[in-house]
C-alpha cells in the first residue's frame, strides 16, 4: 500500500509517500517506510509579518502542493498510478490552509479512482518517532510539544489517546516564540532563541517555572513571557538596546524555565503511569536542551526517550502519510471515496476516533 500525504495545516506545505504492507521482495514490513519527502516553509514569507498570516498561507500552500507532490514521486521512482490512498491532515489548524491540502487531496484521488484519509495533525507528530532508526514500541507517554500545542498522552496504541494533561493557556512553542520576539529574534523564534542559548548563562535570572508544583501534569506558559517582558525591561532601564551577553543569559535563562518544566512533568507523566517509555515530538521536540536533560534524567530510572529524526520534528507530509498508514494497518480508519471532506480547525487528538 503506498499512502501519498499531504499537510498544510500552517506554515509548511508537505508531501510524502510512504509504503506499507508487502514490500516489492515480498517480505511484510513491521512498520511504514518512508519512500520519498519534500517541504516546502513559508517562514521567510511570514517573517516580515511577524507571525503566520492565514490568507497568505492558504495561496501558497496552493502554489506549492503539486510541484512537491510530483518531485516526492519522481524522487521516490514513483507514478500516479500507484499511489493507493491520498492522506490530508484535516485538522487541527488554519481553516483555510487545511482546506488547501484537503481540496488537492480529494480532487487528486478522485481523478485517480482512490480513496483518502483525513488525518490529525497531532497524531502525525505523535508517530512520527516511528519513522526514525530508534522506532519506540507501545505504549508509551508522549510529549507533544508544538508551536500550538503542549500535552502529555497515554499512548496504548494507534488511535488509542488518552490526555494526562495539557496548557492552559500558551503552548511551549509559543513561549519560545514570543519570547524570542522580545529579545528581537523574528519569527519563529524557538530555534534563533536555543541558539543564542547557547552562549548564555541559564542561571542568570530566577524566571518562574509555572506549574511546576501543582501536582497535576498541566502546564501553564503565559506568565513566563511576562516575566521574560519584565526582566527585558529592568535589564533596558537604561533606553539601550541589549548586549550581546544579557540577551544571550535571558535568552538561556528562558529556555531553562521551559526545558524544566517539560522535563519534570515528562518524568512525573511516567511515573503516574508506570509506563517506561517517553516519545517527544512537534517542534519543540527539536530543542538541544530539552533532548539533553531527557536523554541524561532517562538511563538513571530505567528509562527510553524517542524521538523523530530532526527533520522531522517540525511540520511535514511524512507523519502525516505515516499516521494514515498505521491507521489503515490497524484497521484503526477506512479510506473513503465520498470526496465531500471537512476539515477541523480545532479538533482534540483524544476526539480523533
Ligand atoms: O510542530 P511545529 O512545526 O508546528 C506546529 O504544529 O505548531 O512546531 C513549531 C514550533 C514553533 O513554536 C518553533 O519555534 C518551535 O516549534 N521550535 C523550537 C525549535 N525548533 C522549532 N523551539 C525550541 N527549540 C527548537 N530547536
Ligand atoms: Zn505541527
């Protein structure tokens, strides 16, 4: 079965093809293998704007979907005609941008006489680990950390999603973000503010950890960016713009706050659950600091941590093929050739059925 998918939830346009099932020398594959990938980021597009802008989204999302969905196939020596079922992601995110990709997803299997599949974003970043050389088994806790999204899930298996906790308000990714744009790092600002990390002191502000007590395994990073609004300002009291060096300490102090919080609720996730198995994926799962206190907390109490390859912790259309190959081989969903598609901008992953 070669399932071609397709994501453009956001900023990203994606397109992959992957192989399940028999493989061409007969021998039955364990798991989806990913047969060709390509992305396309509209981040430079967005970055003048500060943010993403939706409308701008959606027509390049038009723009770009069939030119990468033809070099995913002639990369993976691959034609039309044996694509067996077009994925989409159908939520959540940007209505207009979902409905780019489902559009082409549908209007593309039609034409071909195959069925689709809608797909949740979420569970695409949450499988994504399986892509990767150091697959993880089920179950497991996952850590889904996004610029939309922060969570903790009980994973039991394909489809089977149960929600430990969440933010109540910003999620990680948008912590790291906006900070970032305080300390005038652009957009998205995660990657820019881990890299200056790196040459500042982590101790060098108290920032709060929010949460980090409340014996739940929710999270809360709304009040870290004020905090990071408020030292940038005492720091400023002056009028000047900011050395090198106290952007490089806030910068690092920043993400010590979040990477703590992420770790220690990680950790209390599963030891609430007894389970010995962590998956960290989405964006933020991409963040130096928050592999190295993981990979370094796991081994002392018996411990895995997985993770996606890094190019693919960030939005693509190789978890999103995959997610819908896991599902078609758990019988977990059915493909369908009624091309009248939906798609959910906000959609719960523990509602993806
Ligand atoms: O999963 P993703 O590509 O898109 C969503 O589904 O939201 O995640 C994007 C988020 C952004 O907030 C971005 O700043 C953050 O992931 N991010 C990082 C890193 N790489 C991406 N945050 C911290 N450190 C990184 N290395
Ligand atoms: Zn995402």
């Amino acid at each position: 079965m070669n399932v071609l998918g397709i994501e453009s939830s956001c900023d990203e346009t994606g397109v992959a093809l992957v192989s399940a099932g028999a493989q061409p020398d007969g021998s039955a594959a364990r798991l989806p293998v990913l047969r060709a990938h390509a992305l396309h980021s509209q981040v430079q597009m967005h970055e003048a704007y500060g943010g993403v802008v939706p409308e701008l989204a959606s027509r390049d999302h038009i723009r770009r979907v069939l030119p990468l969905a033809r070099q995913v196939l002639a990369e993976a020596g691959a034609t039309l005609a044996e694509v067996d079922v077009v994925a989409f992601t159908r939520g959540p995110g940007l209505a207009g941008a979902l409905l780019v990709g489902a559009g082409v997803a549908c209007a593309l299997a039609a034409a071909l006489g195959k069925p689709t599949l809608g797909v949740h974003h979420l569970e695409g970043h949450l499988l994504s680990p399986f892509l990767s050389a150091d697959a993880p088994e089920f179950p497991f806790v996952a850590l889904l950390v996004s610029g939309g999204h922060t969570q903790l899930m009980r994973v039991e298996g394909v489809g089977r999603y149960e929600l430990l906790g969440e933010t109540i308000d910003d999620a990680a990714g948008e912590a790291f973000d906006k900070s970032a744009k305080l300390l005038g790092l652009g957009y998205p600002g995660g990657p820019a503010l881990s890299r200056l990390a790196l040459s500042g002191n982590p101790a060098a502000y108290a920032l709060p950890r929010p949460l980090l007590h409340s014996g739940n395994l929710d999270f809360s990073f709304a009040g870290l960016k004020t905090a990071v609004l408020t030292q940038h300002r005492r720091l400023q009291a002056g009028g000047e713009p900011l050395g090198e060096t106290l952007r490089a300490d806030l910068a690092a102090s920043t993400q010590a706050a979040i990477v703590e919080v992420l770790v220690k609720k990680s950790l209390a996730a599963l030891k609430h659950t007894g389970l010995k198995r962590l998956v960290v994926s989405g964006g933020v799962g991409a963040n130096s600091a928050l592999r190295e206190q993981l990979n370094a907390a796991a081994p002392r109490r018996g411990l895995r941590v997985h993770y996606p390859e890094l190019s693919l912790c960030t939005d693509n259309g190789a978890m999103i093929a995959l997610a819908a190959a896991m599902r078609l081989q758990a019988g977990c969903a059915q493909a369908s050739c009624d091309y009248a598609f939906d798609v959910k901008p906000r959609w719960p992953l523990d509602q993806a059925g």
